[in-house]
C-alpha cells in the first residue's frame, strides 16, 4: 500500500511557491509561433489546507487525444470538486502545439517518446523536460489521461506498471472497466516517472479527434475516486462503481486477413467467445464477404472505427481475463 509520507506541502514550479490553501495558475513558455505568439502550457495549482499526496492529473500529452483534454477540463471548471487535503495539479493541455495543428506529434517527434527531455534539444524534448523538471519533481503519483489514435477507439481502461505495486493499487482504486498491466515503454513519461519512483497509470478511452461522453465520464468518476479514496475531496461526493475486469498478460492483436470495408458486429468493452463472428471484411463488388472471428473466450479492449482496412491492419485489441 501506499507509504504516507508524501513530499513538501509547499509546491514550487518556476520558483512560484504554493503553500497550503493556496492555489495559482502558473504558465509555462515553451516556444513561439513563426507569428511570435508565445506559446505556453498553463499548470493549475490546488493546495488544500492539509497535508496529502500531491497528484498530477494530465491530458494532452498527445495533442489530438481531445477526450483526455475534455475530461480534464471538465473536473477543472467544476466548483463541486474542491480540494481539502493534499495538491491537485492540473496540466490540461500539454502539447499545445499538436492540438493547434490537429497532430499526435510535434512536428514529427513524440512527446511521449521524448523523455527525459532536453532543455536545448527538439520542442517535444523541451516539452518532455519542463514537465519533468519543473511540475514531476513535486508529485507523489499521477494519472495521464490518453485516447485511443489511429480510428481505434478505446474501451475505457487503465494500464499500470506490473513491476510498480502501488501502480497496481491506484489502478484498481481508480475501478475502470478494464484493467492491465502493459510494458514501460522507453523515452516515455511512464518509463520515466517509473525511473524516479513517481507510480503512473494511465487512463485510456475512446479514439483521436472525437468526443466520446462514456469515456469522458469514466474518467472523471475514476479520478474521484482516487481523490475521495485519499481524502482529498468531499467525502460525501456520490461516485458509481465499476465491476472491474483484470485483464491477463494473454493481449493481441486481431488483423485483417484480407483487404475491403470493415463493418465490426460487437461493441467495444463486450465478452465474446471463441469462434464468434466478430465483423466482416467484404469487397467493394459484393464478391467476398470474410468472417473476423475470436482466437479465443475474452474482451474487447479496442476497436478499429475505420470502414477501408487493408490486410494486416489492426482491427481488436483482444485480451484474456
């Protein structure tokens, strides 16, 4: 379980001090448009008046990923959600850039692949830097907030690190639909904060560049939980629960066969059996019509939204219970 003892109760990011029942907005500088509009990530800064963990809640880390930036506004705006114990510090929109120009990356580089950044290197080096340097350093643990990309849509769910077991105890407080342990990828900000004993995990739901109310909502009832669990908020705020389904090491991808239009027959999340038909591939001209069936009894984690798949395309991500 977690240890209790949480780092300062004083927050400092770019030498701005927040103490206990304070908050601030603190605005970062990262780089210029070719026009010489400054650009800036905004951090939000809620001290309560105890002491407690202090959390990173993250959206935007890819800049199309807009329901992480959706759900995170929303808990910003709303008034109901005061912070009484502990520091909330809020980053709703990191890659500025990629969300002006409707892109995952910046200028061909990943933020997420970036880590631990580089104060003179790339704009998502510098990004990848700034937010370790300056924000990371304060926080017990955090939550990032992703979506699916490529038309694949993500059934709500957390992934954690195996190695990490307080990971693995903030995954299942947070009690989103699905759960799973997933491989530290390298130059990532999990890897990164795995590295500096920071436990992640990351919340994945719905697909780039489309709202999905579901996903949106599943992750704002998950992040109160965690924050009502630590005593953080009101304890009397009202939060559904989820029958939360472990998922196993046992994941894959299930790919298309042949190429055509794509038409799935199951919904994201759902259970399906073995040898159950899970969508058809047909040929534009009405002449082949290919079964996609289950390799085995599991879920649904993923889906492909796209109708055109050409072969080898990733049409589920599939998993074991």
């Amino acid at each position: 379980m977690f240890t209790q003892n949480f780092k300062n109760e004083v927050v400092e990011i770019r030498e701005h001090k927040i103490g206990l029942g304070k908050s601030k907005l603190i605005k970062i500088p990262v780089d210029r448009l070719p026009t010489g509009t400054i650009i800036e990530i905004p951090v939000y800064v809620f001290n309560g008046t105890q002491k407690g963990p202090t959390v990173l809640l993250q959206g935007g880390l890819h800049g199309d990923e807009v329901n992480s930036i959706e759900l995170v506004r929303r808990m910003l705006i709303d008034k109901n959600y005061k912070i009484h114990k502990g520091c909330v510090i809020v980053v709703p929109l990191l890659n500025v850039f990629g969300f002006l120009n409707l892109s995952r990356d910046i200028h061909g580089k990943d933020v997420n692949r970036s880590f631990p950044g580089n104060k003179k290197g790339s704009l998502a080096g510098r990004m990848a830097y700034y937010l370790m340097k300056e924000i990371t350093k304060n926080v017990d643990f955090a939550i990032d907030f992703h979506t699916g990309g490529a038309q694949r849509s993500n059934f709500p769910q957390i992934r954690y690190t195996s190695e990490d077991k307080n990971a693995f105890q903030l995954a299942k407080i947070f009690n989103a639909p699905l759960l799973f342990a997933s491989k530290l990828i390298p130059k990532s900000f999990r890897n990164q904060c795995y590295k500096n004993n920071i436990p992640v995990i990351v919340y994945e739901g719905g697909e780039s560049l489309r709202l999905d109310e579901n996903a949106i909502q599943q992750g704002i009832n998950g992040t109160l939980r965690v924050l009502k669990h630590f005593e953080m908020i009101d304890k009397n705020i009202e939060i559904p629960k989820n029958t939360s389904v472990i998922i196993s090491k046992k994941r894959m991808w299930i790919r298309a066969k042949v190429a055509g239009l794509f038409n799935p027959t199951v919904k994201n999340g759902a259970f399906v059996l073995k040898g159950q038909v899970l969508g058809h591939i047909m040929d534009t001209y009405g002449e082949t019509n290919f079964a996609v069936k289950a390799p085995a009894d599991g879920y649904i984690i993923s889906k492909n939204n796209f109708p055109i798949v050409n072969m080898g395309d990733a049409l589920f991500h599939f998993g074991n219970a």
